[in-house]
C-alpha cells in the first residue's frame, strides 16, 4: 500500500494539488492533506516563481492549483 510506502521510506515528494481533482468529492482533499500532514506528518510548501516555498495551510489550497513540496517533518 502506498500509504505503508510512504510511511517507511519517508522521503521528500512533489505533489500536484488542483480542486477539480476533487470536483463533488470536497471531503477527498480533507483526507488527503490529513494524511500527508497529520498521519505522515509531512511539511507542505507550494513551490512558486524563483523555486521559492512557503507554508501553506489547507484553507490556502482551498481554491485552484498548486504544486507542493511535501518534506518530512522530521
């Protein structure tokens, strides 16, 4: 399971987050940034112009399109 994966090799990912993945499925983008934050415990950051990052919360993704940089937290 990716999720076991994930959780054993714990390694850096990059991540396309765009709401219309979850079109009529709003609980979906919930679960999956409870999993990468609070069950993986990874760090999201968008990775904007100049390959800057900052901390993003789940309102922040609320609407439209991000790629992530998704860091372990420790």
């Amino acid at each position: 399971m990716a999720r076991d994966t994930l959780a054993r090799f714990h390694r850096r990912l990059i991540v396309e987050w765009h709401n219309a993945f979850f079109d009529g499925r709003p609980e979906a983008a919930r679960a999956l940034y409870d999993l990468l934050t609070l069950v993986l415990g990874y760090r999201l950051r968008p990775i904007e112009p100049g390959a800057t990052t900052r901390p993003v919360t789940f309102m922040d993704l609320a609407h439209g399109h991000s790629d992530l940089l998704c860091a372990p937290s420790s």
